[in-house]
C-alpha cells in the first residue's frame, strides 16, 4: 500500500491497528521495517550503507594501519565482529536507532579515513 517510498516511520504500527491483528506493534526487524516503512528505495539504501560499512571493514587489516592507530586498534578484526553481531541483531531489534552503533561506525569511517597507511601515504603526496 506504501508504494516506493512505503509506508512511513511507524507505518508498521498504523496499518496493524488498522487491520484485525492481535497486537499492534512495531517492527523488531531493521531489514523488514526499512522495506515496509521505507520502500524499496529504503531496501536498497539500506543495502548500500551495508555493503559501504563492509568495503570499509574489509580494508582494515592490522598491517595497512598506520603505528599510531594500530596501538589505539591492535585487533580491527573485533570491529568486524561488531559489525556481525549487529548484522545478525537486525533480525530482532531496530539497531539503527542504537547510537553505540553509529558511534562505532564513526570509528570505522575515521580508521578509513585517517588510519590507514595508504591514506596517510596519499596525505604526505599533497604537501599535508
């Protein structure tokens, strides 16, 4: 009934009261709400920002931090397993409205961003 922008935030708790359901609740389910509240344009956003995060995970590994970092982060695979674990989450709780998550994709973005050694290599290459 939403169409391609879906039915809006808590548009899930609306059409069940709505409809004859037993309880009129929120969606516990990050995937199904984006599809249902957001739409297909939602779905694929949603997509998007999944496979960025993991573009970002993928290129953290120990040796390609730069020192400093690499103190600060000795095992970036704990940052994957986060990411996991909030992946598997997303089947029974809304983990986008958890700001430990988006603080740690923070963290993510800066070690992208400033940690590694070939973006500190590129850094030095422009006179910074």
């Amino acid at each position: 009934k939403g169409g391609l922008i879906g039915l809006g935030p808590a548009g899930t708790r609306r059409t069940l009261e709505q409809e004859p359901a037993s309880a009129a609740k929120e969606s516990h389910n990050d995937y199904l709400a984006t599809l249902v509240e957001r739409g297909p344009f939602g779905a694929v956003a949603l997509l998007t920002l999944i496979g960025a995060i993991a573009v970002r995970l993928a290129g953290l590994a120990p040796h390609r931090l730069t020192p400093g970092f690499r103190a600060v982060v000795p095992n970036p695979a704990a940052l994957i397993g986060a990411f996991v674990a909030f992946a598997f989450t997303a089947v029974t709780h809304e983990v986008l409205h958890y700001r430990h998550m988006w603080t740690l994709l923070a963290v993510v973005a800066a070690l992208h961003l400033f940690g590694r050694q070939e973006a500190h290599d590129r850094a030095g290459d422009h006179g910074r």
